[in-house]
C-alpha cells in the first residue's frame, strides 16, 4: 500500500484563511475570514461573533493497513464549524458535561 502524506499550513488574517499546498508548491486561499472582529468564547467550543454562535470541533478519522491487519493509522484530521445562527437568549450556563469536553448544560432564561 502506497503511503501519501499531505501537509497543510493554515494562515489566517483579516483578509481571509490561506494554506499551503505542498503539491502545487504555492500558498492558496481557502476563503474568507470569518473570524474578525470581536470574539467571545462563552463555553468550551462555542463562540459568539457578531451576534452570531458557532461551535468548533475537531473530527479524526483512522484507516486500516489492509496488508497488517492489526496497525491502524490517521487517515484524516478535520476541524469543522458549524453556525448555530443568530444569538437569541443564552440563558444561564448551569454546569459542564465531563470538564465541559462533552458539553454543557444552560437553563432558559425566563
């Protein structure tokens, strides 16, 4: 089984999100910067900007050597965010889940 090993550089400012593509051998933009501005992070994860929510995680996932039957190896590492849309009423953060790793727990404010 042939090993390929990709590397990606994320930079990140005001103007957008560029990486490096060690194939082409060039830095390339991935997108906008959605990030500016004023961020506040009001639990583990979880983001408010610009009136907007977003949650962040990080997703692997792991292969089989089909010649080893045993060894397993990182196929893929993947950062997603996700929009929960526009603040509306937090509420009160009552407890974490797990050191809040899992999550957490809010009560509705009345």
């Amino acid at each position: 089984m042939k090993e390929t090993t990709y590397i990606i550089w994320l930079f990140v400012n005001n103007e957008g999100i560029y990486y490096y593509d060690n194939q082409k051998k060039k830095q390339l933009r991935a997108g906008d910067n959605i990030f500016v501005g004023n961020v506040e992070e009001i639990s583990p994860n979880i983001f408010l900007l610009m009136m907007r929510i977003f949650t962040i995680f990080m997703l692997m996932k792991y292969g089989k050597d089909l010649n080893i039957v045993v060894e397993t190896f990182l196929a893929s590492r993947n950062t997603v965010i996700y929009s929960l849309g526009k603040k509306r009423c937090l509420g009160k953060k009552v407890n974490d889940i797990e050191s809040g790793t899992v999550g957490s727990i809010w009560k509705k404010r009345k």
